[in-house]
C-alpha cells in the first residue's frame, strides 16, 4: 500500500508521531521500574492505556496510507476506553469498579453461549462454564434488584453520553457521535463511495479525506489516557504531554451543543 507524503509531513501527523513516542517513554519507564498493579484501578489503568496505545498506533499507520474513514472507526474505540477509565476512576470508593469486573463474567457467559453449537471453537471444560453461568447469574441478580434503570447489555446504569457528561467530556462526546456514521453500515456511509468513486479506479479511493479529523481526535482521547496513566504510576511526563497540539480540546468543546 502506498504512503501518502502529504500526510506525513502535515502537522497533525507529526503531533500524532511525537505523541505514541512519549506512549513508548511511559510504558518503557513502567517496565524499567518494574512496576506491578495491585488493584483493580490500577490493572484498569494499564490496560486502558496498552489497548488505546496500541489502537493510536493502528490509527497512525491507517492515516499515512490514506485510509481516512477506517481511521475514524478506531477513533470511537479510544474514545470509549477514555471514557469508561475516567468515569470509574473518578469514584472514590471502589463500587464503579468492582461491577465493571464483575461484569466481566456476564461478557464470558454469552460469548460461550454464541460458542456452544460451534465446540470445535471453544475447549472450556464443562465444570468452568458452570461456575461462569452462576458468577454471571449471581451478578444480574445483584444489579438488577430493585434498579430500574439496569440493563444487561452493558455493565453500568448510564451510557457513554451519560459517563461523558459527568466526566466534562460531552464536546467529545458529541464527535463520537458523528463518527458513528462511518461504522455502521448506512445509507450516509455508503453515500459518499457511491456518489465520487463510482467511476473512478481503486487506487483512488485512498485520500487525504478525514485524516485531520481522525487525527485529532485520536491525539485528544490518547494524550488524556496517557496522562492518567502517567499520574497513577509515576509523574514526570505532564509537560510532554500537554505541549502536544494544546489546543485541539479546546476546538472539540466549542462544538459541544449546550445541554
């Protein structure tokens, strides 16, 4: 695949390349002081910042082949894991993040509930799923006790808009929003290859088109996770962090709607 030159020389990219490399500094710094989690924020913590780290760099090698709207995709799911983190982090007891655990098993019993007719797919002794199935039983039964709001789809009582809002974060929120447009399969997201790519070759299907974007939103999301990654387990990287492209949250909440 072909490597747009116009992207990597541009702004945003650069900004997006200095950034994964202080993500590299912070977790070669996490190693070199052999650190170990021991709670469950903390375990939160470095997983969130593993899974958008390693989904910034996805986004970086999308943007430089021109692969705008793909990018764009990936940009939601560092969007949720900031989110999610800071919403349970900014509980001070540890009620927020013992049910997003325990939810877990909740997660594992469908999934082998989707696997069961398909054993060639899954070798889970039959005595673990029985404990699964009871630890997820007895988790919908605590929650949903007398809790109007519970819902089983999910682990917490409020949605991303909800979450989003409470952490002061409803101006990315609302970008989120739109991105939506180019992961579900729509008559709007199909649109645009319909109407300027119809008769033209594939190799131009490959742009420029929403690099920007992608890349802008990715910085905002990544940079705030790697900041509260760098306050839990160390410090000394908040000014690295916050002189990468400063202004781009402030950009992203003057198009917040006002509720």
């Amino acid at each position: 695949m072909q490597v747009l030159s116009g992207i990597t020389k541009s702004k945003f990219f650069v900004s997006s390349c200095q950034l994964h490399e202080i993500g590299d500094n912070l977790f070669k710094k996490y190693r070199e002081l052999g650190k170990i989690p021991e709670t469950d924020k903390e375990i939160l913590i470095l997983s969130s910042f593993l899974k958008s780290h390693k989904t910034h760099g996805a986004i970086l090698l999308l943007c430089e082949k021109g692969y705008g709207e793909d990018s764009i995709i990936l940009c939601r799911s560092i969007l949720e894991i900031y989110i999610q983190m800071k919403y349970i982090l900014t509980d001070t007891s540890d009620e927020r993040i013992t049910r997003y655990v325990d939810y877990d098993w909740v997660l594992r019993k469908n999934l082998f509930e989707n696997l069961k007719e398909r054993k060639e797919l899954s070798d889970i002794p039959e005595e673990r799923i029985i404990e699964i199935n009871e630890k997820a039983k007895n988790f919908l039964v605590k929650y949903n006790r007398g809790n109007p709001k519970f819902n089983p789809r999910t682990w917490s009582d409020k949605n991303n808009r909800e979450m989003a809002q409470e952490i002061h974060e409803i101006g990315l929120y609302q970008f989120y929003s739109s991105m939506c447009t180019f992961s579900h399969s729509t008559s709007r997201s199909l649109n645009e290859f319909n109407t300027n790519y119809t008769k033209q070759d594939n190799h131009e299907l490959i742009s420029e088109k929403y690099i920007n974007l992608a890349l802008c939103f990715a910085i905002d999301c990544h940079k705030k996770t790697c900041l509260e990654f760098n306050k839990m387990f160390f410090g000394g990287f908040e000014d690295q962090l916050s002189s990468i492209e400063p202004e781009i949250p402030v950009i992203i909440n003057d198009s917040k709607s006002t509720d």
